[in-house]
C-alpha cells in the first residue's frame, strides 16, 4: 500500500528507490521459488510455478533490454512489475495441494523424514488400520484403459469415515483424490453391466437405474421413482435395459422416448384378491374388482342358492352383475398375458429375460416354515434399553428353499424347471469322493471302501433283527469316522428314502447361476443338492423346463472348494466351462452341451486355479493359480482350448489383478508377509527369468510411517509330519537368540477353511505384529494351516468331515511337539489361542489334552456345534438329529470336564455369528462342573469381529497377561511345586 501510494504520486526521484526495493524483494521471490520449483518437481507439482518463473524471467532478462526498460517507460514497467509482484506473492503463500500431499504417501519407499520409532506394546499394535492403513479396493479401469480408479484412505484418517474415490493413470502417475461429486459423476461404476459396443454401463444405484457413458465420462440417472429398481441388464439388441420393480420384470426403451413395457404380472399373496384396480359403473358407484373377484368365490350350497335367488328377484342385483361380468370379460379380452400368483409369503428373488425376449426366469424363495431364529441381546445402543437383534436359525432347522419358474412373456403361462433329480428308494453308501474316483486313489486317501460296504451291510442286518437306536449309535460311535452316516436332506428326514404313491418323490435341490450362451440359444445353470454331497451342471430348455445333466460332482464329504460356483460359455456356444475337484484339487474343465461325451480336464496337477474369466476375444483364460507355490497367488493365462499356462504376474506375495480393457497393463493389489496390500500397475506380459520390476510402479503406500521403522519378519515356512504321515506347513516366530527352555505359543487361524500359512499378509494382521511381541519377550510362536485349512486340495478340506477337533487337533498337538523336539521348547510351557475356529480348537485342546498346554485363550468360540449355522455346519457334521455322534464328539461343552490348565474366554456380546450364547452355556457348564481355573472377559459393544481398538487391546493385554503369569519358569515351577 505504501508503495502504491508512492508510485501514484508520480514523483520521478524516488522511481529509482522504488525499483531497488521492489529488486530486493522480487529477489527474495526468486531465491523461495527456486527452492519451491525444486521440491515441486520432485512431487510433479511444477506447473502450478509456471507463471512465478514468467515473473523471475522478466525480472532478471527484461531489465537489460533497452528497448523495454529505458527513461520514457520506466514508469510503465515499473507497474507492470509491481503487478508481477502482486500476483506471485500469493502463489508463495498457497501450500501443496492435496495431490501432492497424496503422493508424498504414494512412493516405493518410505519418505525420508525421520518419523516417531513404533514402540512395539499392545496399545500400539492395536490400533489396526491406523497403523497398517487401508487396502484399495473397488478397483475399476476406464474404457480407453489411460486411468484406474479405486477406493483407498489414508492411515490417519478416522475409523467411521468412508473410503474416497482415487484416480491414477496408467503410468503411475497424476494420483489424486476426487471430491464426493467427481467421483459420484465421473467414476466408472464397480459393479453394472456393459454393453457390447463397450460405451455404456448399466447399473443401479440408491433403489434407481443409471447409465455411464464411457466417451464423456458422465452418468446419466435413468429413473428416479420411489419404488426400487434392481438387477438392471441390457437386452440382446442393446436398445433396452430390463430391470426389476416390485416383483415384476419391466423393459425401459433407451431410444424412442423410453418407453416402458411390463413383462410380467407376478401377483404377491395369491394374486386376484389383491388386485385393488377400480371400476366405475352406471350411475357414478364405485366398486372394487377385489371385492367383485371375491363375490364370485363360491360359496356352500345353501349360500349359493341364496345368491341365486336374490339376483333373479332384484333388478338392481341383476344390473350390477351384468355389468361386473361384462367388465370382467372386457377385461380378460384386453389381457394379454394371465397373472402368475405367487402363493402368500413366497419372494421373487431374481427376474431375467432371456436373450430372444421370449420367456423371464424367475427364482422364487420359499421361507421356513416353523423354522425358530435366534436372538441376539444389545444392552449398550442409543435407546437405553436392552434390544434385540434378529439373528439366524441353528443347523438341522427347516430351511428355505428355492424353486425356478419359466414365464411367458407372451401369454404369462409359467412351467416349474424340472431339475429331474429323484430321491431313491433306498439310501445309498457312497464310497467316491467324485465320479472319476478310483478305489486305488480312494486307498491312498485313507477311505476304507469295503470296509465301509461291509458295515453298511452289518447295519441293515441288525436293523432287520430289530437292534435299537441306541445299539446303533454306539456302534457308530465304535466304528468312528470310518462308517458313513445316513444320507439326508434339510429337514432331517431321510429324503432318498421317501416314496409317495409308489413314486420317488423330488429331491430337495438348488438352482442357481442361470448363464445364456453369447448367441443366446442354450442356458446353462448350476444345481446343488440339500445336503450338498452332489453338485450338477445343467442345461436348461425354457420351452419345456425340462433339464439335462451334462457334468456331476460327487463328494462323500460335501462339495465345495475354490471355483465352485465357476460357470461360463466358450465362444462357440457348445461348450461350458465350469470348476471341479474331482481329481483332488480344484481345476478347470468343459462339457459339452449336445452330449458330447465326458467332461475334458484342462488343468491339472497339485495346485488349484481360481478367479476364473475368459480374455475379451475369449481366445484364453485368465485366471489365478497356486501352480508355483502353494504359499504364492498370481496370474495366469491359457488358450481358451487348454494347453501351456503363462504367468503374468512378477511379484512374490498375493496379486489380486484387474485387467485393462485392452488387455495390456494389470492394476494389482498386491502384499507380501510383511507388507501390507498396496495398488500396482504393471504391463500384462510373461513372466520372465530374473525379470526386472522396473516397469512395475507402486501407486499407493498405505500404512502410517511408523509402521516402517520396525523390522517386521517375514516368518520362515517350516513343516513337520503329522502322526498321520501328512505333511503340516507352519509359520515359525523364533526369537534370534532363543534358549532351550523357553516358553511357546501355537496360534490356531479361524474360519476353518482358510489360509494362513502363505507369504502374503494376513488377514489376522493384529496377531502377526502380537507375535513379534511374544518373540522379543522370549516365546517362539507356530501358526500352522492344520486339517480342514485352504489351499491343499479336497482331503486336507473334508479333513475334519465329522469330527471336529480330530486331526485338525491333533495337528497342533503335533506342532507342539516338533516345537519341544527340533527347537528344545520346554514342554511343560506351552501355550495355545486362536478365535471363531481357533478359540474352538483351544477349547478342544484345554479339555481333551489337558497335560499338553498349561494355558489357553479362546476367543469368540464356537462350544456346541448344534447352536451354530445350517449352511456351514451341515456341511461337516450332517444334521445334528441324524447324527447326534459327531456333533457329540466334536463339540467343546461335553468334554470340559478335562480342563487342567488356565482358561481365558473372550467373547463379544452381539456377536451375531458365534452367538455369546456358545459361551454362557459353557459357563454354566464350567460351574457345575466346579471348575476354577477359568476367567471370562466380555465386550459389551462388540460383534464377531472386533471394531473399536480398546477392545482389542484390552482383549490382547489380558491374552499376554495369561501367558506371561502361566507360561514363564517361575509360574511352571510354583505349579509343578502345588
């Protein structure tokens, strides 16, 4: 301002100190902006100092030029510069903007600045994402294959806040973070339909459809009603999106006006009663075609005399119903199509039009009927009061069922699919695992196949002798797992056994993932059984709703595995391809659909293959492999017709991959054992030997700094046999300076089938960081994938098939052992705690092993089995009405006379997948038992899985306490010394 007034006044002497001032300051501007420039390119934020170096160019080259800077236009520069000078003082002022500040985050390695050491204690290793960030997620390509976005947020941002939409190109580079409405606008959609020319995708939103256009970049919100639209798809001819509205299946024009056309009349609860249309008849009276619908049911005998009689007496009765029947005639003249009522209670869960327009399949879901779901109390929420929350029923309840229905579109005339599967007359005694099992495979397996025909032939002869249910149970109980139960469906009955009228009656079976082939002549779906021992790939005719068997999946245990739900077309619209174990590890293979002989292998060895698609020319498959290792995932390809696989995929870990729309670069969320999941981009090529990560660039860096100043171990994988001849692979924490003697602790993974022993990071991240704690006060830790773990094929998953807490357990007895045997642990202070699955196996251990570990910690844990789910443990154990033994051996509450050693139980009060009331009842069962050696910690606000960080601490503050009071020599010693 001071200047300013100065140089209004014009006075020519002090122009001369005026420009040395403004010299020294426009100076100092230079020397700050070459600093800034520098540390500006370094985060490719150089563009916003254009126009300041402009300012510095002139300053410094434009003086000397005489024919700009002399005597007659001194003053005119002089201005001229004063407003240089006003416009790059606030670009001094402005900080980096958020890109840049993203990007300080996003480097390969972590920033230089010497962060605060991370202090290795609960509370900090607690507090989960803060410290070791968030994974991306939702990962998307543009069409034209120049960006990736995806959902990521930073370590220090708050635990309730939503994920932000990210954007990156292809090269690595121009990261930054949208706003709410860019992302809302401009992000391509996760989840939708693309259309064939690839310019548009369908999807919906908010209970509403919307269309993204690929060229602009933009949205287009389609409808905007208050009823909800789901499941919007693009008709074959790509001019009309099909979507479903309150039970029926409406076609909306995409050019032409939009117009909309109603495909079905699926009426809820019966149907013509509840149609409430009005009517208006002579005279301006009103009338509901409900009510008139219902004064033509017919009555008893003496009702309808009396209905008779009064229309022939009154003229008014007779005039009113003349004129209902000529509306109603009227009316069905106008109809074209005739209503489908669904039956009252029933839902329409799916509607989908088949590519000739011609007929809408419909998936109906059929509740329970007197099945009884638990609830689960809440006694800290806003209102004060104890609430309860709905829940789920438990395992042998009635279950829901499905049935599939083909409509008309036409007429509205509807045929039941026909999965064509009959129950037998007789249960059958499976001795194959699938239908290529052979008896020498089965030998290896350890199956007993003529001993188990034999005791099936032993049973039915003491049946005829009249033996009782209680002989028969002990003999089950004799003969272990070795003697197959009676094969049975969802209600418990023995449903291949039932006939009706001398007819077999249907099986209970799914249907599910209806896929129309690309020419949009054949359909193809899935097929389970309810005791889901069989599995069917089924071609549908919609004409008849007739099915035929083209590929069968047989398991004596339960099918399942990686893939199992894979069904797809080839190109030629002949073949399927779909997933199976059936020679003991999940591959690939194709049928065809015209009965063309058995199902063609085309991928094969001890590794399975998952995350199965076909290439955009379906020339090949991609699909994710553990051909290598199988403790790595990466990315494969494969001629669509078999043959040599390639791997894509370079770096050692886990690489979940995204594909560009034109095939040439992969965004890959990556990780390894001691580095969280990260967001790479990197070309879609072979891998070569020794191949350089040069053209691999790191996008994102996820955890807070701290993180990085801990040397985290990346556990060495070790294994050990088992006293069965199996090989048992296992993590392995050892202290560095570890002595003879000293204590250890075998972590037990939840979740049953899962993987824990890999290199990549763990989904129990808190307990991977937990025992590197253990190791810096002296235990050595084992976490091992035991019986019934992911990622060794079907005998390892169907390991524990009726018993639980049989080799799964004694898998860590015996890493216990080799513990105490390869590494000199002391036996006498072991320790043992896991959660869900794991805090059942603690339970089994503590009480059924009990001179093996003197402590335990078993979290959120399963105690009865017969309380848990349906679909899970049906699986393994069958229903627990027809085959009380395995639920009996394999559940905790009956063997907790055994416990010995020092018991921690943790549990959260809402936990809505293992209901807290598992460990009340086990409680219970500890009192009468006057067992004292136990202690129980309860988290009021918590579900199964742990959210607020003073919980886990508090939980694993109380696990160290356990094993530090039980587990050193002087607790063993005072121990061994009562």
């Amino acid at each position: 301002m001071f200047l300013n007034r100065l140089a209004g006044s014009r006075p020519l002497f002090l122009v001369p100190l005026i420009s040395r001032i403004e010299k020294f300051v426009a100076s100092a501007i230079v020397v700050i902006v070459a600093a800034r420039l520098a540390l500006r390119l370094a985060w490719r934020g150089w563009r916003l100092d254009c126009y300041i170096i402009t300012f510095a160019l002139f300053h410094f080259v434009a003086p000397r030029h005489r024919l700009i800077f002399n005597p007659l236009n001194a003053m005119r520069n002089l201005r001229f510069r004063r407003a240089l000078v006003a416009l790059c003082l606030p670009g001094l002022l402005i900080p980096f903007p958020a890109a840049v500040d993203v990007r300080a985050q996003t480097q390969q390695s972590p920033p230089q600045a010497a962060p605060r050491k991370l202090e290795l204690t609960v509370d900090s290793i607690m507090r989960g994402p803060a410290l070791v960030g968030y994974a991306p997620s939702n990962v998307v390509w543009s069409q034209d294959g120049r960006r990736v976005y995806f959902r990521w947020k930073r370590a220090d941002e708050t635990r309730l806040k939503e994920m932000d939409t990210y954007v990156v190109g292809r090269d690595g580079g121009d990261l930054r973070k949208l706003s709410e409405e860019e992302a809302r606008q401009q992000a391509p959609p996760a989840a939708g339909e693309l259309s064939k020319d690839k310019t548009l995708t369908v999807f919906t939103e908010d209970g509403d459809i919307f269309l993204y256009d690929h060229a602009r970049g933009r949205r287009r919100q389609v409808t905007s009603t208050a009823e909800a639209e789901t499941n919007a798809r693009f008709t074959r001819d790509q001019k009309h999106v099909s979507f479903t509205r309150q039970n029926n299946l409406y076609l909306l024009a995409l050019e032409d006006g939009g117009g909309l056309t109603q495909l079905t009349d699926i009426r809820a609860g019966g149907g013509g009663s509840g149609d409430q249309s009005v009517m208006r008849g002579a005279g301006g009276q009103q009338q509901r075609q409900g009510q008139s619908d219902a004064q033509q049911q017919r009555g008893t005998e003496s009702q309808e005399v009396l209905k008779k009689e009064e229309r022939e007496l009154l003229e008014a009765v007779r005039e009113r119903a003349m004129q209902r029947e000529e509306f109603e005639a009227r009316r069905k003249r106008r109809e074209r199509r005739q209503p489908f009522n669904l039956p009252a209670g029933q839902n329409i869960t799916n509607l989908s039009l088949s590519p000739d327009g011609q007929y809408v399949i419909a998936v109906i879901s059929e509740p329970a009927t007197g099945a009884k779901n638990t609830i689960v109390p809440s006694y800290v929420n806003e209102s004060a009061f104890t609430e309860d929350i709905p829940s789920r029923t438990k395992v042998g309840d009635t279950q829901g069922r499905t049935r599939m229905v083909v409509l008309s579109v036409a007429t509205g005339e509807w045929k039941a699919v026909d999965h064509g599967r009959r129950a037998e007359a007789a249960p059958r005694i499976q001795t194959r695992t699938e239908s290529n099992v052979t008896e020498q495979s089965q030998r290896e397996r350890g199956v007993d196949t003529q001993g188990q025909q034999q005791a099936a032939r032993d049973q039915q002869a003491q049946q005829q002798q009249g033996q009782t249910q209680g002989q028969q149970q002990e003999q089950a109980r004799q003969q272990g797992a070795q003697q197959p139960p009676p094969r049975t469906g969802s209600s418990g009955t023995q449903t291949e056994m039932m006939q009706q009228g001398g007819q077999a009656k249907d099986r209970d079976v799914q249907l599910f993932q209806l896929q129309w082939s690309e020419d949009g002549r054949h359909a193809a779906m899935l097929a389970r059984s309810a005791d889901n021992k069989e599995r069917w790939v089924l071609r549908l005719d919609p004409a008849t709703g007739k099915t035929t068997v083209l590929a069968e999946m047989r398991d004596e245990a339960w099918v399942g595995g990686p893939g199992a739900f894979t069904l797809g077309w080839l190109p030629d619209n002949e073949r399927v391809y779909f997933q199976s174990e059936r020679d003991g590890f999940a591959h690939l293979y194709t049928v065809n659909i015209n009965g063309g002989g058995a199902p063609v292998q085309l991928t094969s060895g001890q590794f399975e293959v998952s995350d199965v698609r076909l290439s955009r020319d379906k020339t090949k498959f991609y699909f994710t492999s553990s051909e290598n290792s199988f403790f790595q995932r990466h990315l494969f390809s494969m001629p669509s017709a078999g043959g040599a696989r390639t791997q894509l995929t370079r770096l050692a870990g886990h690489n979940q991959t995204d594909i560009s729309p034109d095939e040439t670069m992969l965004a890959v969320v990556h990780s390894y054992s001691n580095k969280p999941p990260e967001l790479y981009l990197h070309p879609n090529t072979p891998v070569q030997k020794a191949a350089a990560r040069t053209d691999v660039k790191q996008v994102t860096t996820s955890p807070a700094l701290e993180f990085f100043t801990y040397n985290w171990l990346d556990p060495p994988i070790v294994n050990f046999k088992a006293r069965d001849g199996a090989t048992v692979y296992a993590r392995l924490y050892k202290p560095a300076n570890f002595r003879r003697g000293s204590p250890a602790v075998v972590f037990v993974h939840g979740a049953g089938y899962l993987q824990n022993v890999h290199q990549w990071w763990s989904s129990y991240y808190r307990e991977f960081m937990f025992h590197h704690l253990l190791m810096e006060r002296g235990y050595a830790v084992i976490d091992l994938d035991y019986r019934g773990s992911a990622g060794y094929g079907r005998d390892w998953r169907t390991g524990i098939y009726r018993h639980m807490g049989g080799k799964d357990l004694t898998d860590h007895l015996d890493a216990a052992q080799y513990l105490v045997r390869e590494h000199g642990v002391d036996a006498k202070r072991l320790g043992i705690y896991g959660g869900s699955y794991g805090g059942f196996i603690t339970f089994m251990a503590m009480f059924t092993t009990p001179d093996v570990f003197a402590a335990g910690a078993a979290l959120r844990p399963v105690a009865d089995w017969a309380h848990y789910n349906h679909p899970y443990t049906s699986n393994i154990l069958n229903l627990p009405q027809t085959d009380r033994e395995a639920y009996r051996r394999s559940s905790p509450i009956y063997h907790a006379a055994g416990l010995k050693g020092a018991l921690l139980i943790c549990h959260g009060m809402v936990d809505a997948n293992v209901h807290f009331q598992d460990t009340v009842r086990l409680v219970q069962r500890l009192i009468e038992l006057r067992k004292e050696n136990w202690e129980l910690a309860v988290y009021p606000v918590e579900d199964h899985s742990f959210e607020r960080e003073t919980s886990w601490a508090d939980e694993y503050k109380r696990i160290l306490k356990l094993f530090e009071t039980h587990l050193r020599a002087e607790a063993t010693s005072s121990a061994g010394g009562k």
